[in-house]
C-alpha cells in the first residue's frame, strides 16, 4: 500500500485518472456499435469535450482572476494545473459535446449508454486517484477496519469508493443491453448515485449545510429522483422519439 | 401491474435515501477536519520551531494573524529554484499587507554549503529555515519537492499546492486570497 502511495502521490495521481480514461475509451471502442454508435463520433464525443475541459478551464479561472493574468499574461500557458476552473470546465466541456451531438444529430441516449463503460471505469480511476492523494478521506471511527489517519482512526473511505465503483462496474459487465435506449446508462447512475449517498456518511470531509446535512447527499438525492422517475416510465417517453430519431437518421 | 411494482420499489428506495440522509447528518454541524494538525487543506498546520540562516529561530505558530507561505524546497530541486524569483517578488509586493514567506531547505537532503549563496545569488529577503532532521519533511509529509502551503492568519491550510514551478499568476490568486480571509 505504502508502496502505491509514494508511486502515485500528488501530481502522479493524475496518472491513475488519464489510465483509467484510456481503459475505458477501449472498452466503449468495442461495446460502441452494440449501441448504433460510430466509433468516430464516440471518439469525438469524449476528446472534443477533454480539450474543450482543458481550453475552459484555464480561459474561465483567467476571466475570474483577471488582474493576476493582466500582470502576468505567459501565465495563461503555464503547466501549473492549479491554474483551473473545474467547474467552467466541466461546463464549456459539456457545451462542447452537445454542440457535436446536435451537429452530428447523435440519438441523446444511445450515446450516453456507449459512454457508460468510459463513466464505470473512470470512476474506479477517481477513487484510486483519491487513495492516492487522500483526498475524500474517512471520518472518525472506532470500527476495526478503521485506518489510522493524522492520529485517529477513520473510515478507510477510498477504499469504499473503489469496491463501490468495481462492484457496479461489474453489475454493468454483466448486463445485457437493454430493449430500451438509456437504460443501460440509466441503471450506472442510479447506482453510482446511490453508492454515493451511502457512502458520503462516511466521509469526514462533507461540506455541511443547515441541520448538520451533507450537501452532497442532498445532491445525490435529487439526481438518484430524477434518474428513477426516468427507469420508472419517463424513459419509455423519451426512448420512443430518440429510437424515432435513429431510424430516422439510418435512412 | 409490473409496472406499479416497479413505482413502488423506487419509492421505497428514494424513502430509504431520504432517511439515510437524516440518519447520516452530522450533528456536530462541523467536518472531521476541524483543528487537527495534518498538512492537508483546511486542516491546523502543523506547528514547527527551525533555526533560519542567519541563525535565528521562528516557530510557525508565533506567525499567527500573518498570511504564510511555507515552501519546502532543495538546491538541487529545478522547479524550486525557478520559483524562487516569482516567491521573492510577490513577497516585497504583499508583505506589507501581512503576508510572510517561510522557505524551509530541507537540509537533511541537500548539499548545507549551497543553500547560502543560493539565497545570495537570488537576493531572498524572506526567511530561509533549515530542516536539518527532516522534522518538517515528515510532519508534512513530504513526497515531491517543491510542496507549497498556504496558511491562513488563523493557521489553517488553505492550498497545498505540490509541485512546481508555481507560476506568478498561481502565487498572486492565491496570496490574494488568503489576505482576503
């Protein structure tokens, strides 16, 4: 363990989510034409939405801290990848891919459920990332699993992401491919959502919010309604206009 | 009727959720890190007491109500002496407004002649301490170099930033924001 640590400590954690990636895009590469997917728009769909993450990013965090770059303007391509908005970059990096779906009128749902296999194994990338770097870690315990963390023994909650993510990725292994579009996307979400708000009372690094909630939790709630309320019917709906929209585009 | 079993099980999980959210809360409204010392963001940094070049001695904890910057670094380290110019710079920019710099040499693992006139060849006017036992290598964990902290006046880790070099711009959105808390 020890030994996994020194090999991958911050930045070197990063290694473990590009790997992951790189695992993943080959396996949604072989499952993509199961789905009605081409494998050149399902490359597409996930490097023209990285580089639009990386671009966004780093142009959004300049925008916020204008006077820092103003004095220094070669700062805008430094290596330094604290330099970053995550969140800008995650939302021009969206922009990105449903820019290309609509221009390559890819069907919303069979695209998700290529995707999925990508999702399952980056997950299990982010929670040995988070192992590595010790982010996400455990609240106190007294449990005798509990690992000793800055001098108490805590939940050992990297550990529980990553058997988490490696059970649902085997749940997804091993299901067939759904009649309806969606589904098979829809069931990683569910569960990935649900392990999530399980897994977040163990965690000793929650943002609380009124009532000693964790927001988080609050999050994962919403999202766990509305991928139910879609496996529950809504996706029935939604299945007929995009299985309408395929047939549509094959001829 | 498959479908009215199937409603009726997602319910049930969304109650359960629910509960489980309400069963989970932390009543103590605060997160585990509180004021444990770990060299991890918004955990106490940890407290040390070095000896500086000049000889002087500076305990961490006696620079509260001060925005620090403690940088762990080396002679032999690229990307430490390449950040250097930039620390010194934003240093004589910032610490009027209460910000200070500890650029602690992690002596145990470098060559103790060079980091003077490495000091003088760059003009550094914030304290260089030296950990000569590597005392501050472990207490914050050291695994690449350079490794930077930034702590706020009330001596908590607001960034760790390992790695480098830190770019001017990086520095400035960072010092910047630990004077404005």
């Amino acid at each position: 363990m020890s030994q996994f640590l020194n090999i991958f400590a911050p930045p070197r954690d990063l290694i473990l989510v590009v790997a992951a990636i790189w695992v993943g895009l080959y396996f949604a590469e072989k499952w993509a034409p199961k789905h009605g997917v081409k494998l050149n728009d399902l490359n597409n769909i996930i490097f023209l939405p990285m580089i639009g993450y990386i671009i966004g990013g780093r142009l959004l965090f300049a925008i916020e801290n204008f006077s820092a770059f103003a004095k220094n303007p070669q700062s805008l391509v430094s290596l330094n990848l604290d330099l970053f908005d995550p969140s800008g970059g995650l939302l021009i990096a969206g922009i990105v891919a449903l820019i290309y779906g609509q221009r390559k009128k890819l069907s919303l749902w069979p695209t998700l459920d290529a995707l999925t296999p990508v999702l399952a194994i980056f997950a299990v990338g982010i929670a040995l990332s988070h192992l590595a770097s010790g982010s996400a870690f455990g609240k106190e315990t007294s449990l005798p699993w509990g690992v000793e963390l800055w001098g108490v023994l805590r939940h050992p909650s990297q550990i529980y992401e990553i058997i988490a993510a490696l059970l649902i990725l085997s749940l997804l292994w091993f299901q067939k491919p759904g009649q309806h579009p969606g589904v098979y996307f829809l069931n990683y979400i569910g569960l990935t959502i649900g392990a999530r708000l399980f897994l977040e009372a163990f965690r000793g690094d929650s943002v609380i919010i009124l009532g000693g909630l964790r927001l988080a939790q609050v999050v994962a709630w919403i999202f766990l309604a509305m991928s139910l309320f879609l496996l529950g019917g809504g996706i029935n709906n939604i299945s007929k206009v995009s299985i309408a929209q395929r047939k549509r585009s094959r001829k | 009727m498959q479908h009215i079993q199937r409603r009726l099980s997602y319910t049930l999980v969304l109650i359960t959720a629910l509960a489980w959210i309400f069963i989970s809360a932390d009543s103590s409204g605060t997160p585990t890190a509180g004021e444990i010392p770990a060299p991890r963001q918004n955990f106490l940094a940890p407290d040390f007491t070095l000896d500086t070049t000049l000889g002087e001695s500076i305990t961490l904890s006696d620079l509260r109500g001060q925005s620090v910057l403690v940088n762990l670094w080396a002679t032999w380290c690229g990307p430490c002496r390449a950040e250097m110019p930039a620390i010194q710079k934003l240093y004589d920019e910032y610490k009027a407004q209460g910000f200070t710099v500890l650029a602690v040499n992690m002596t145990y693992q470098d060559n103790p002649f060079e980091v003077v006139p490495f000091v003088k060849e760059h003009n550094l006017t914030f304290p260089i301490l030296l950990d000569e036992t590597g005392e501050v290598g472990k207490k914050y964990q050291l695994r690449s170099l350079p490794s930077s902290f930034f702590i706020d006046s009330y001596g908590i880790i607001q960034e760790v930033i390992i790695g480098g070099p830190m770019s001017e711009a990086l520095l400035r959105t960072r010092i910047e924001a630990l004077l404005e808390n």
